[in-house]
C-alpha cells in the first residue's frame, strides 16, 4: 500500500495546468483523467493478483466415531451435501457431509473404508467449479466436485464418481459439471408433443411414449426387463443413450453391456455403473450422475433415451444412509427422505426448456409376487408419467416381452396420436383383457360360442393380437411399421 501511496504522490496533475475553454484542450483533459484511471486499475490489479496467490487458511477437523457406514467429525462448519476429504496414514478417502447434530457432521465415505484411525483429519474439499451464471447464487452444489460430462464420454463405462471402468484408459480432458442442476422452471418446460421411437411394437403402438416422457417399468425379477431395456437402447431413434445401473449385481453390469447393449449399442451410449457392493453414497451418486450426463446432452438440444436400472435399489441406497444416521423409518421401513429424493431425481428427465433437447425416461420399479402395495412402487406410480408392467404369467406363456398391455398405461399418449388410433387402441386393450378374464372357460371349452358378442370377437381375435404383442429380441421394429401393423390388425377382422 505504501507503494502506491508513493507513486501516487509522483504524478503528474495535468488537469491544473490546462484550461478549459478550447475544444482541445478538452480531449487532453479526457485523456490525462484516462491515465489516471488506468494508473489505478494497474495498482489495484497488482494487489489483486497479490491475494488470489496466497495460500488459504487451512481449516481440518477430525474424526471422532465411526459405526457401520457413519462416520463423525468434530472441529468443521460444512453444509450438508458438500465433500470432504479424511487423511490416512497411506491414503486418502473421500466423504460426504449427510447430516449433523450440533457440532457433530454425519459423514458418509465414497469407497468401503479400511484403516480409518481415531482424531483422522478432515479437509474441506471446495472443487474450483463453476462459478454460477450472472443472476444466479452459487450454491453448495457449485462448490462440491464436478464429474466429467461431454462427447467423449459417448462408448464408456463409468462408476459413480467418473471413474472409467472400461479398459479404454482415462477419461480426456473436457467439461465437467455438478451433480445437482439448478431445476427448470415447470412453466419454461417444453411439453410432450413428439412420439419417440423405441423400436418395441407394443410399446410404440399401444403405449406411444413421448419425447421427454418419464415412464416406469414394473417387474419383478427375471421377467426381462433388463432385455426389454436393451431392445430400447438398440433401436430407439433417440440420439444419445444413458445407462445407470444402480444397486443391481456387478454380473449384470458385464451382461448388460457386452450381451444386451452390444458394440454397436454403446457407441452413442454412455453407462454408469454403481452395482451392489458400491457404497450406497455411490449408488445414489451414480444414478445423479447418470442424470447428469443426460442433461448435458439434453442441453446441447440432443434427445437423450435415460434408462435407469433400478428405481428400487436408489430408494434402497437412502434408505441405508437415513437409517444410519438416525432417521426414524416410516413405510414399510422407508424413512419419509426416501419419498423426497425420488421426485427429486426423476423431475430432472423431462423436456428441456422449449425448442431445447429432451431426455426420456425408462426407470425400473421392483414389484416382488404382484405386490402393489410396495411403498416404492406405489411413489413411483404417482411422479411417472405411465408404467408399464411386466407379468411373470406372460414369461411362463413363452410370451416376450412380457407386457402386461391391460395393466399398463402411458399418460401422455392422447397428446401423441390421433383419437381414432388412441379408441382402437382402447378396443385392442378390452378384447385382450376380455379374452384373458375368460381364458380357463375358453380353454375347457366351458364357453358356448355365441353367447358373449365381445368374447366372441375377442377370440377370433387373439392370435393376431398376441402375434402383435410379440417381438424378437433380435428384431427392431420402427414407429411407422407399428403404427401400420396396428392400424392392418383391424382391417384384417373387418
Ligand atoms: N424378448 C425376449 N425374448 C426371448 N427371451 C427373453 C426375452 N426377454 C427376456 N427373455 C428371457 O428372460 C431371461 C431374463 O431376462 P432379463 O435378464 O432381462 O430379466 P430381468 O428382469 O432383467 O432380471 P433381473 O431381475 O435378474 O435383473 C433372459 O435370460 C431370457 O432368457
Ligand atoms: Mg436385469
């Protein structure tokens, strides 16, 4: 400060010496101000490069319990959701900040944490970020660790916090964004007008999805959701796909990918992978993540096909860390943050804002034996916008994939097709579950032909309509061929 004071001292006073009536002399008077200001900036400048090199004040605390998955830590001021780092002797380990009770944070690590030590250090960990837009606040978000997003992460398979898991060596250099995105105004939102093609006749005829629609798939194990998702990957027009595989079994991730997706597949697809050993802190991280990188697409005005493989494990995954540090449970085990987080994920799919790109989203509920009392499921139901169900009884049928058509439902479908196509549709749906009701009477021959006009119809209609509801997994079948397949089933009866 001393020094500027000095020079300050040193220059010259033009102003006093010119005077000001002459137009020339004006300019000089603008001009020797301009100095003066530009001497001032440079000083200013000098100063701020000053302070942005020293070193900040290091702030740590330590670690005082750790039991199961929680672990606390005395001694720091840290908002919930922000990260940390613990110090070891030989590494360090990742953690975030779920909760607090006084002075004490509630920290749950990243990894499964071997060697942690009593009075460890904690450090604050503040990502450079980005900082927020003009007219925005920067928020805990913002200051938490960015994960890699962009073109080239289009063929990968990554874990919850960006690590690579392929054998395609790191990740190169690009942007990165937070794991929280600031939300859309609902108002901004464009809405759902445009079908979207997911190569799967029953759905593209029956149950039409639209782009930026969130759907549910409903199923209990082994009846081929995962293959039904893939048929999706594969042959949807959508322009990116992003897979999170969340909680499920760490074979199913190598299955998914190599089996399922195929080379041709993961190209334009990115996969996150958090399966069941991971850390439920990874597994909720991996389906934020998973979100994440469909945004970036989404906002780059691409449509982008979300498939999140399962809905069920992430409620289970917070489910792990509220009960570990202390929240009562509510439903059927669930504590009420359960219920809270789920909107919070799904309502970031959707439409983008208008004229914007898209993300459609397919993710799978775990209904076990039929129970529709499941509290998940039934959350799930309510913030979809449609589900459709897959039934055990279809997969003892040999009948794949196994979509339970009366029991399924897309509710954005009377905006996507005409209303002509939406009542035929509605006819297709009776005389399937006309047929299916009557099913035991029909095959002892207990039904006197005849007798029921409807059920009459409805047999003479049902090989077409199961040949109809049937695919190949091999086999794509575009949104023109569905809708043109559908609209023959019809004319052919009459
Ligand atoms: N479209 C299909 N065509 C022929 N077989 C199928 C089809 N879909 C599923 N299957 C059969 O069903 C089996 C289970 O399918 P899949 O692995 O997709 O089920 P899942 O619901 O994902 O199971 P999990 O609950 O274990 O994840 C497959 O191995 C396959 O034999
Ligand atoms: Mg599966």
């Amino acid at each position: 400060m001393n020094a500027s004071a000095d020079t300050l001292e040193t220059i010259p006073m033009v102003e006093d010496e010119i005077s000001a009536d002459s137009p020339a002399n004006s300019v000089i008077a603008v001009a020797s101000r301009n100095v003066h200001l530009q001497h001032w900036q440079d000083i200013l400048q000098a100063n701020l490069e000053v302070a942005e090199q020293s070193p900040p004040l290091l702030v740590s605390g330590r670690l005082t319990k750790v039991t199961g998955l929680v672990m606390e830590a005395v001694g720091l001021r840290m908002a919930v959701g922000s990260t940390c780092i613990i110090q070891l002797p030989n590494n360090q380990v990742e953690a975030e900040v779920v909760g607090f009770s006084g002075d004490k944070l509630f920290l749950m690590p990243e990894v499964d944490v071997q060697g942690l030590v009593p009075g460890a250090r904690v450090i604050p960990f503040e990502s450079a970020g980005k900082a927020a837009r003009p007219g925005q606040h920067r928020r805990t978000a913002d200051l938490a660790r960015h994960l890699p997003v962009g073109e080239m992460l289009l063929g990968r398979v990554l874990d919850g916090a960006g690590r690579p898991l392929d054998q395609h060596g790191p990740l190169p250099d690009g942007p990165t964004s937070a794991l929280q995105s600031r939300p859309i105004n609902p108002l901004d939102r464009a809405p759902i007008k445009e079908a979207l093609d997911v190569g799967v006749r029953a759905i593209n005829a029956l149950l039409t999805v639209g782009r930026g629609q969130r759907m549910g798939l409903f199923a209990g194990s082994g009846v081929g959701k995962s293959i039904l998702l893939g048929m999706m990957a594969r042959y949807t027009t959508a322009d990116v796909i992003v897979v999170g595989l969340i909680g499920e079994r760490g074979r199913e991730v190598k299955e998914f990918i190599t089996d399922i997706l195929g080379t041709e597949g993961l190209k334009r697809a990115v996969v996150v992978a958090a399966p069941a050993d991971t850390s439920p802190l990874l597994r909720l991280q991996g389906a934020a993540y998973a979100t994440t990188i469909a945004e970036f697409f989404r906002d780059q005005g691409k449509n982008v096909l979300l498939i999140m493989d399962s809905l069920t494990r992430y409620a289970m995954a917070q489910r792990e860390i509220a009960l570990a540090i202390g929240e009562p449970p509510a439903t059927k085990g669930y504590p009420p943050s359960v219920f809270a987080k789920l909107p919070q994920l799904v309502e970031r799919a959707g439409n983008g804002i208008d004229g914007g790109g898209s993300i459609t989203a397919f993710y799978t509920v775990l209904t076990e034996g039929d129970d529709q009392q499941d509290p998940i499921a039934d959350s799930a139901r309510a913030i979809l916008d449609g589900h459709i169900v897959l039934s055990r009884r279809l997969v003892e049928q040999g009948h794949y994939p196994a979509i339970e058509i009366e029991a399924s439902i897309s509710r954005a479908m009377n905006n996507l097709v005409s209303t002509a196509h939406f009542s035929q549709v509605q006819h297709f749906k009776l005389l399937y579950a006309h047929y299916q009701r009557n099913r035991d009477l029909i095959s002892v021959g207990a039904y006197v032909q005849g007798s029921d006009p409807l059920l009459d119809e409805a047999i003479l209609m049902h090989p077409r309509l199961s040949h109809f509801l049937r695919q190949d997994m091999h086999e794509a079948d575009h949104f023109i061929e569905s809708m043109n397949a559908f609209s023959s089933l019809f004319d052919q009866a009459n």
